[in-house]
C-alpha cells in the first residue's frame, strides 16, 4: 500500500528533463502556430490582458535571457515581462515564432547546469504552450506529451513554493502524486480528478466547467507561480 510518507520520497532531480519537456512541446506547438492564421494571435489568453502573441513574446524573451545568461536586476518581474512584450511589439510574427523555437531549442543544456535554479522556467514555457492551445480551443492545453515531465516539475515545484500538502489521485495517472510540504501527522488535502485540471489550479489558471474534486484546500491555496 502507498503511503503519503512514500510519495514524498522525490525522485532526484533530472538535469536533462526541463530540456527534453521544452523539445518535446516545441514539436507539438510550433507547427501548430506556424499553422494559424495571423488574426488567432491577438485572441485573449488566461492571463489578464495578454493576447496570444503577448505570451509568445514574453516566452521568447525568457528563454533567450536563458540561452544568453541575461538575468539583470529584476527579471521576471511584470514590469520587465511588459518591457520584452513592449521590444517585440514591431516584430512580424514570423520572428516571434522563431524566437520561441530557438528559445526552447536551446535552453535545455543552460537550464540543466543552473542546478534546479531555472527549472521552473521550463514548466512555465510549458504552461504558457497551454495558454495558447487554450486560446485557440486547441487539444492538448495543460497536457499532451510532455505532461508526465512537466508534473515531475510540477511535484518539486510544489515542495518549494506551496504551503498545501496534496495528495492527486489522477484519472490519467496509475500512481497518486503528492504536492507540497509534508503534512506531518495531518492528513495531505486531496484532489481527484485529471491531470490537466490540476496543472490548471497549481498555475492559477481558470478551471470553470472541469470535473473534479477538491478536499481540504482551497484552489488559490495551490498557486505556485501567483
């Protein structure tokens, strides 16, 4: 029998895995933008006031700091996400899309020498695949190929930035996942339901009309990148 206990015995952390999950989601999404006509690239995404082509942008800026070790004072923050979008606001898409494919192309073998440091840029590049297939009412936003490498993320992830102790029992997963810090003698919170959703509510991400069931937390409790 599995035991919270057992499940919070992480694996090691996987240098090549952020790498492999950006390469993996470059297949899936580039061909899809490639594919959509211009007009898609101004439809609203999840995150408040950002387009389709404002998180591209954003994505590219990120991973090309990556690939080139820029990482200047208050990167990351909302004013220097708004500046990068603001840079690319005169690029054609075409070098938009490029930036991406090259970012995720690249920044796998920079990420896994950080020592873990950058690793949550890899999952939220993911995250952000997610925002646009959700956008354009594309299969596969939150999940797809590399959903297993982007929970493994997800679980270390969680151990660092969530007060929460979960337990999922996933209805695309044969083993449950635990999320968070342990719990100690206090039963973990518990979420039944599938996968994607529950990328969705550790992302902070709408989940009106999903499926599923959730014990002893409150979904703005599980955000790890708010």
């Amino acid at each position: 029998m599995t035991t919270p206990a057992d499940l919070h015995d992480m694996a090691p952390r996987d240098p090549e895995l952020p790498g492999r999950l950006l390469r993996t989601e470059r297949d899936a999404l580039v061909p899809l933008l490639r594919a959509r006509p211009e007009e898609d690239f101004a439809l609203p995404t999840a995150l408040p006031g950002w387009t389709v082509r404002h998180v591209l942008a954003h994505c590219g800026a990120a991973l090309t700091r990556a690939v080139e070790n820029r990482f200047e004072e208050g990167v990351f923050s909302p004013e220097s996400n708004d500046r990068d979008i603001t840079e690319r606001a005169g690029w054609p898409l075409t070098r938009i899309i490029d930036e991406v494919e090259r970012g995720m192309t690249e920044a796998g073998p920079v990420i896994a020498k950080a020592g873990g440091a950058l690793d949550a840029l890899a999952l939220g590049e993911w995250i952000h695949a997610g925002d646009v297939r959700d956008a354009f009412g594309a299969p596969g936003a939150y999940a797809g190929d590399g959903l297993p490498d982007a929970l493994a993320l997800l679980v270390h992830r969680a151990r660092e930035k969530s007060s929460v102790c979960l337990q999922a029992d996933l209805d695309d997963r044969d083993e449950p996942l635990l999320l968070g810090p342990p719990a100690g003698d206090a039963p973990p919170a518990r979420y039944l339901g599938d996968a994607a959703t529950l990328v969705r509510l550790y992302a902070g991400r709408p989940v009106t009309g999903a499926h599923y069931e959730l014990a002893g937390a409150e979904e703005r409790e599980l955000n790890v990148f708010g």
